[in-house]
C-alpha cells in the first residue's frame, strides 16, 4: 500500500471511531465549530461503573485525534524500515519491514502515548501509535509472523530481494490494477475530509 493509501484510511478509521463514541470534535471538525446543546445536567454517570468509566476514558481520547500526528503515525513504519533496511543497513537486513512493522512496536508507542495522556493530558503519541497500528492492519502484518512477531519468533527478519524495489513497485502498479483499490479508497477519504475543512 501506498502514501494515499495509509494516509486517508488511517484519518477516516480516525473519523468513524470518533464518531461511533459519540464524539462531535473529529479530525474532519474544527473545534470552533463544534457546539454541545448538553449541559452537564444532561450527562448521566454511573458510579463505579468500570464499563461506563473506560468509555469515557477512551472517549476522552478520541476527542483528541489531531491531524499531523495521525498522518506521521500512518507512515511511520515506513519511514523507519525503508530507509534503514534498503539503504542504510541494506546488507544486514535486506528489508523494508522490520522494527516499525513489528507489534512490539506499535504496543511501546500505545503504551508510552497512554502513559503521556494521564500523565500530561498530551495525545499527541497515542496519535501517533494509531496510525503505526493501523499502517500494520493495512499492510497484513500477520502474513509475515516472524516480523510481525518480533522478537517472539527469532531475532532476524525476513529477507527479501531489494534490489530495483522501487522499479518492481512501479511494474506492480501497471500489472496488479488491484493495488489501485486501497489508493483511491484512501484519495476519495482524503477529498470528503479536505470538502469537510480537515
């Protein structure tokens, strides 16, 4: 998958969790348009009501989803792996899939961005730590366990032939129409939030 790909599905899986919760400030809204006609007398809490807490919890959170991060968090992967396993230490891994796809990646970023949210009231790294899961699920990870896995299943990644993988990428493109899917699902997000005020 792609730049256009990553990108506007990772902002409109943003968009549609926010507004399954309930939240009406969404990446796609700016927050001086955003009016509430509830008044606090409106709101019911249940006390120690664990389920209802962790709603709101996360809801809290997903009040929060900022743009830029979210954009950095869905290329993140691959502005790690590629440069580092196709250029920089081509000959150790061979890769344009390693640390940034693994799941013990994204799980430290959504720890620490958890961490820096009750600690600092800050989402900008549980932003980012959205969009590098995300990238994950768009890219199927768990096709390549070992990656995936890593460091569960061996130290080592998966090799592959990097050699003219930006060539092999293109001729992709013209034999595999079905590459194009992802890329223009992600392109017509993109156009509805930017008509949207992004």
């Amino acid at each position: 998958m792609l730049l256009l790909g990553h990108v506007g599905i990772t902002l409109g899986a943003a968009v549609l969790l926010s507004t399954i919760t309930g939240n009406q400030d969404s990446p796609c809204t700016k927050r001086d348009e955003v009016h509430s006609s509830s008044s606090p007398s409106d709101t019911v809490q249940v006390p120690g009501d664990s389920q209802n807490s962790i709603k709101s919890w996360l809801s809290g959170l997903l009040a929060h989803f900022k743009v830029r991060p979210l954009i950095i968090g869905s290329l993140l992967p691959d502005m790690i792996d590629k440069p580092t396993g196709l250029y920089f230490l081509r000959k150790t891994f061979s890769s344009g899939r390693i640390f940034g796809h693994t799941l013990l990646f994204s799980m430290l970023a959504t720890l620490t961005g958890i961490c820096s949210y009750r600690r600092y009231r800050t989402t900008h790294i549980i932003n980012i730590s959205f969009g590098s899961i995300t990238h994950l699920i768009l890219d199927e990870m768990w096709n390549t366990p070992k990656t995936f896995f890593w460091p569960i299943r061996g130290f080592k990644f998966d090799k592959e032939d990097t050699s003219h993988w930006l060539g092999r990428m293109f001729r992709k493109l013209r034999t595999e129409p079905e590459a194009y899917i992802p890329e223009l699902i992600g392109a017509a997000i993109l156009v509805v939030l930017v008509w949207k005020r992004l």
